[in-house]
C-alpha cells in the first residue's frame, strides 16, 4: 500500500504536520499539490502559493518535485514509487503545459537525478538557464531566441534539488558550469536560489503576493514571458562585463 493525498499548493501549510511526521519517520508516502503559482489566475492571492516550495524544500528527507511536462511528471511518479526511504511530493500547475520536444531536447529520464541538461549548445554556452516547472518551456523558448542574436544559452531543468544535491560533485559542475553565469526562473520566492546561480547570477522569482487576474496576464505582467526571461540573460551577460 502506497498512501498518497492531493490538495492545492497553497494548502501545504495545513498539511505541515504529516508531512513533517512522514518524513521524520521515512514512509514512503506521495503528496500531490496541484494550483502550484501565481497562474492559478482570478482565485487571488490567497490561493496563490509563493513562499509554499521553498517551505517544503526546507523540510529535511522530503524530496520536492515540480516536473516540467508530461514526461518529467511520469518519471516524477517513478522515482515516488521507487523511493522506499521517506515521502515524496510532487508540484504540479494548474495551467495547460507544452510537452517538450524530446527529439531536440535530452529525454525526460534526466530528472532521476534531480537536474539535467535539457537542451545543450554546440559551442561552450555563454550563461546557463536553470527552471522548474513551468518556468521551464519559458528557459527553453527565451534560449532559441537568443540563439538568433548569437547568444548560446544551455538549459537546465532542475525538477528536484534534493535529489540534484545528492549526485556526485563532479556531476552537478558538469550541469551547472562554475564559471558560466546562470539565470533561474521560477514563479516563487528567490530564497534559496543563489546557491545554484552564485552571487553574481540572478533569480527571475516573485518575492511579493500575487493578484486577481488571469493567471496568463499575471504570469506576464510579473515577469515571466519569454520576453523578460531573454531580456535578463542579456541584462546578466552585460552586467558580467562589467
């Protein structure tokens, strides 16, 4: 028996206590949180989540999984079911979502090691986008249309930095090039990022609550469009010359 619940991003707060007693006493048991940002749309910001995964991020022997597409979400499944040493919760949007064109990106069985380079350029890449979710399509789309002004951006889907943090060093600088500057982007509070992007990278995320609107509207007007995501590469290459 496999127990698992599901319930909206947002109401993990009233879920803190099994969750933390899961994972202090290693059950394997799978939480699903659904509505997982600000593209929930017109429920307002009572019902938007924005601190949420950093919170469940900082509970110890949880591992947190916000895949970005079909494919990352049945792989996310499989490392849930697999795992035998304490809970797993996946995050998932309300929003449709693309599903990756895995013919020109790296397959989806990446996730199993927590992040993974999802689409890779010829020549050495001059920054790195990192994602999760449903940040993710946006790094990917923003990366092609900087390849158009010659800017070779790598992206980096990173559903899960627990199990990310748990590979071999040599592997997450393989992903994470020290010396290369990296852009995160998701629709969450920034806290926690700048140990992936370092002190000189930059974190695309929301420190604020969110609004009543349609969550497409709101997802552009707070910045996540394949407009700003490529404008802020740019921003980060320039500030790097400097």
């Amino acid at each position: 028996v496999i127990p698992y619940t599901a319930t909206f991003l947002v109401f993990s707060d009233y879920m803190r206590p099994p969750i933390r007693l899961a994972a202090l006493s290693r059950q394997r048991v799978i939480f699903i949180f659904t509505h997982d940002s600000i593209g929930v749309g017109e429920d307002g910001p009572t019902h938007q989540p924005v601190e949420h995964l950093m919170a469940l991020r900082a509970v110890p022997n949880l591992w947190v999984i916000r895949p970005a597409d079909a494919n990352e979400v049945a792989e996310a499944w499989r490392q849930a079911i697999l795992r035998r040493d304490g809970p797993t919760a996946i995050v998932l949007s309300r929003q449709n979502l693309p599903v990756l064109d895995r013919t020109r990106l790296a397959s989806a069985s990446g996730l199993a090691r927590g992040g993974y380079v999802l689409r890779e350029v010829d020549s050495p890449p001059d920054l790195i986008l990192i994602g999760t979710g449903s940040e993710v399509h946006l790094c990917v789309s923003a990366a092609d249309r900087l390849a158009e002004e010659g800017i070779q951006a790598r992206v980096v889907s990173l559903p899960c930095w627990e199990l990310f943090d748990a590979q071999p060093e040599d592997y997450r600088r393989s992903v994470l090039l020290p010396e290369v500057p990296k852009l995160a982007v998701e629709a969450g509070v920034t806290f926690g990022w700048y140990r992936y992007v370092g002190e000189r990278g930059k974190v695309i995320g929301l420190d604020r609550f969110g609004a009543s609107a349609p969550g497409g509207v709101l997802m552009r007007e707070l910045g996540f469009s394949v407009e700003n995501v490529a404008a802020q590469a740019k921003a980060l290459l320039a500030a790097q010359k400097e």
